[in-house]
C-alpha cells in the first residue's frame, strides 16, 4: 500500500527503490557536486527533514528546502551533461543552430511509461489533497499567487529547487509523482536559451564544443515535457508549455505529436500586453507561445497581441548590469495573475477542486 498521507511538502511520493529508483547523484560540474548529495529512497529510511536557508554540504544528507518559501539554492549556472556523443559534436560544430538541432533526434514516446503498469491499481490521491498547479523547470512564478487565491499550489519542480531533471532518476519520480498526485495543471517553462532565436546569431561565435551537449540537453528537457503533458492529456488533466515563439522547441517532433492531439492548441501573445517592461520603464514585447489543452488558459492568451501603442525596447542588450533577456524571464504580474486565474477557473470545473 502506498502512503499517500503525506504533506505536497515533500519533495516525492515514497514509494521505495521497487518502484522508482532514488534520484542518484546527477552528472554535474565539479562546482555543483561540491555543494549536493542526494537521499535515498527507501522507506527504512525517514525522509529528508526540510532545513530553510542552508545550503547543504558534501558530507550531510540533502536537506531538501520547502517549496513554499521560495527558498532558491545559490547554485551556479547549469553545467552541460556530457555524454558519450562525441562524434555528433563533430557533426555539428560548424552547422547552424537549426541544423545543430534537427540531428538531436527527437524522442517522442515516453521513456518512463512502464511507470503506468507498475503503479497500475496503486491507491489514488485524494481530491483534496491534490494540487491545482505544479511548475516545471521553473522556481515558484505562480505558486504563490495560486495560493493567494484559494487554491492548491506547493511544487516546483526545478534545479533551484533541487530536481536536477537532466537526471534520468529525477525524471523518472517526477514522472512518478505526477502519475500518483494528479496535480490539475502543469505549467512547463524549460530552459530556452539554446534554442530560442537570439542564439541563433550567436551559434557559429561559440566556439565552446560544449555548445552541442547544451543544446541537446536544452532539446530533452523539450521531450520531457511533451511526455509530461501527453501524460496529463491521457489523464484528462491540464498542461501548458511556455516558449519563446521562435523557439526550436516547436519544431521537435515530441510537440509537434503533442499539438495533433484533440483539445491541444497553441496560443501566441505578447508579454507586453501583460505589462512585461525592462527596468528603463520600456515595455518588452517578448512574442510568447503557449501550447496547451486548457481552455482558460487559451482564453486568457490567445491573441493578445499588442497593438504598438507604446513604445518598445529590445530585449537584447544589458540594462543596470544585468542581461534583459534574463530579466523577461520574470513573468509580469498580470501574466502570473492571469495563469493562476485560469488554473483555477479549470479546478472549479472539476469535482472535489
Ligand atoms: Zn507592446
């Protein structure tokens, strides 16, 4: 029997290494590995205690910080996985970005989906105790505002937050908590550097051979999420995944067999019309898709077009030190109000929500 009783606190279900394995030490950099250890999953073991405002050392068992208080590691930018592709980097280091891209294959079936025989007639989550909104592959952005609202809202599921979900382990009890907690909505924001447009200028300046494993990695977490929301698809739950529109993610395979499936749409607005602004005041437009199978969701975005009655700056460049394609990605207020809104708007839809 599986213990469900347990707070949306912690960080996973319990459901020992039988079913999933513990997330295992992820291949990082040097720096990073200094500063982690990972659990174990065992139920012999007691769970990780929450510790706020510490980091955790090298020699102590992860304490895993509360998603509730926005408690963000100080861990350095992500380093690149490398694997055993050498030869694709070769490959691509002197094509362009879209060409670089194109040879990652995109890998369109579910690499976990053995996770639904194995938990197959496992106790269901309660109603009650279920989330309305999960993040992936974000720090808490609408969380909060859910819960300002009324609704249920405690997880994120990001490396700020300790999920390093470049890890086939992390990946793998993600996918196990969203088949065993059923959050209603998941609002996927994977990391969009390496394959959004202004990279695109950028790619043969890199000289870096780590660029290809960025990118590939930029590129799986894409897949990943494709896999999340066919799962809640099939679950007849909500996803959304946020892109820039230029993004190389609309032209993976895994998307592009996600937005074939019934009630999937993709919706295009401009952050500027959800007050998105640099720190001169300037709005920043920041052309944005959304592919989802919520209808809220698409009713609160679709077309929302600006109409150029104010005056726009552009997001490339630096302003007050700090690059302004870093600062778009903070969601503007209205935007995360309008997310929570719809979020919620779906769980009242819903029995029990
Ligand atoms: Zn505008």
């Amino acid at each position: 029997m599986v213990d469900l009783h347990h707070s949306d606190d912690d960080a996973w279900v319990d459901l020992g290494p039988e079913i999933s394995p513990a997330p295992q030490k992820p291949v990082v950099g040097n720096k990073r590995k200094a500063q982690r250890t990972c659990p174990q999953m065992s139920k012999n073991q007691p769970k990780p205690k929450t510790q706020k405002r510490k980091l955790p050392s090298a020699s102590a068992e992860l304490e895993l910080p509360s998603d509730d208080d926005g408690l963000v590691l100080d861990l350095p930018g992500r380093a690149p996985v490398v694997k055993d592709t050498e030869h694709q980097v070769c490959d691509c280091e002197d094509s362009s970005l879209k060409a670089a891209a194109s040879r990652v294959a995109s890998v369109v079936d579910n690499k976990y989906i053995d996770l639904l025989d194995i938990l197959k007639g496992q106790v269901p989550c309660a109603v009650e105790m279920r989330c309305h909104l999960w993040e992936i592959f974000s720090v808490p952005r609408c969380t909060p505002r859910v819960r300002e609202l009324g609704g249920r809202a405690r997880r994120s599921y990001d490396i700020k937050h300790y999920w390093d979900l470049s890890a086939e382990s992390f990946q793998r009890t993600t996918m196990q908590d969203v088949l065993l907690l059923k959050p209603l909505c998941l609002f996927m924001s994977p990391p969009c550097t390496m394959v959004c447009s202004m990279q695109h200028s950028n790619w043969r300046r890199i000289k870096h051979k780590d660029k290809f494993m960025c990118l590939k990695e930029a590129l799986d977490f894409i897949d990943f999420c494709a896999w999340l929301a066919l799962l809640q698809l099939t679950m007849g739950l909500f996803f959304a995944l946020e892109h820039p529109e230029k993004s190389l993610a609309w032209d993976r395979a895994s998307v592009q067999n996600l937005t074939k499936k019934d009630g999937v749409k993709k919706v295009t607005f401009d952050q500027c019309m959800f007050d998105l602004r640099a720190p001169s005041g300037k709005f920043l437009r920041k052309r944005t898709c959304l592919l989802t199978n919520s209808n809220a969701i698409v009713m609160a975005f679709d077309k929302k077009f600006c109409g150029g009655h104010h005056e726009h700056q552009r997001v490339e460049g630096s302003e007050c030190g700090q690059k302004r394609s870093l600062l778009a990605q903070v969601y503007p207020g209205p935007m995360v109000d309008a997310i929570a809104h719809a979020v919620l708007l779906e769980g009242s839809r819903v029995p029990g929500f």
